[in-house]
C-alpha cells in the first residue's frame, strides 16, 4: 500500500505535479505540527518546581562557538543520560525531527510543566515554567549539543545546523524584548 509521502516521493522523482507535491507536503507539515502540539499537550506533570524558582536570574545567551579544551567544560558535566529534551522526543540531524515538531517541543519546555526525567537537583535547574531560568537552561543545553558536536565530528554539520537554527528561534520567540533589557547578548556564534 503507497502513503501519501510514497507518492510525493515518486513525483519528485518523476519530475512531475511538483507544485501539487509542494502543496501535500505543506499540508502534511501542518498536520504533524498540529499532532505534536495536540500530543504534547495531553502531558499533564505535577508541579516539581522548588520553592523561589518564581525569580528569574539574569543569564547569557549562550554561543556555539568552539572553546579551547581547557575552557569546555568536562565530562561530568553531563551526568544525566536521559535529559528533558530526548524524553519529550526532540531530535535533530538528519533522522531527527522536521523544525516545526521540534519547535513545538521546544515551546513546550518553555510553556509548561515538566516531566521529572531525573533527579530533583537535575530538575530544579530547569526552573519554572515561562521564566528566564527555563529559558537559560533550555538555550544553554541546546548550545552545548551544537559545540560538543563541533568538537566530536565534522559529519554532525545537519544536527549543528538544527541546534544552531532553534537556538535562533528561541532568542527570536522568548529572548528578544523580553529577557534582552536584563542581561547583554553573548558575541555571534
């Protein structure tokens, strides 16, 4: 049995109905926005955050720029092997996710609640939702995938490119005019 996207591959292939293919494929993109959005939604998590998460401390915007090895930070840094992220389902590079259902993930680990995926240490630094604690916290993660992943391998440069565009995003959507009086933008990255 031929999906939908079975089709729109053979056409593209063909050569042929490409501006109908563009069409189906723009539909299905909304469609899948739409699902993750319903879905994420359903996610009812009780209230973890600790007492004074309401304060939102000034912070950096993070960089994916490359630090010398002295600079970067250590291995046991990363302790948690299972974030907040990858248990909500984000994923980038090549077989990961379209922007749009990233994006979606992303706006709900803003928005909302989340999911006690490790310790309470782990989840307190996350802080409260729709505050520049969680803000911080979700843009830094982002950024030291993009720069672990400069250090590691030259054939992560889609997965970079994701982090790099949602990292965009995040500043454009929650950052500017909101937490940009408070704390100066790091240098380009």
């Amino acid at each position: 049995m031929e999906t939908e996207l079975d089709r729109i591959e053979h056409a593209i292939e063909a050569r042929s109905n490409l501006h109908e293919s563009l069409k189906s494929l723009r539909s299905i993109s909304a469609r899948v926005n739409e699902l993750t959005d319903r879905l994420l939604n359903l996610y009812d998590f009780p209230d973890l955050e600790p007492e004074g998460a309401d304060e939102d401390d000034p912070f950096d915007w993070p960089s994916t720029a490359v630090l010398p090895a002295h600079d970067a930070l250590g291995a046991n840094h990363f302790e948690y092997t299972s974030g907040v992220l990858s248990f909500l389902g984000y994923s980038v590079g090549k077989s990961g996710l379209l922007a749009g259902p990233r994006r979606a993930i992303l706006r709900y680990v803003y928005l909302k609640r989340l999911p006690a995926v490790s310790s309470a240490e782990y989840m307190a630094e996350w802080g409260r939702a729709e505050t520049g604690n969680r803000l911080c916290k979700l843009a830094n993660s982002i950024a030291s995938f993009a720069r672990n992943a400069k250090r590691r391998n030259a054939k992560l440069s889609k997965a970079i490119s994701d982090w790099k565009s949602d990292l965009a995003w995040l500043k454009k959507e929650y950052y500017d005019g909101n937490y940009d009086g408070e704390f100066s933008w790091p240098r380009p990255y």
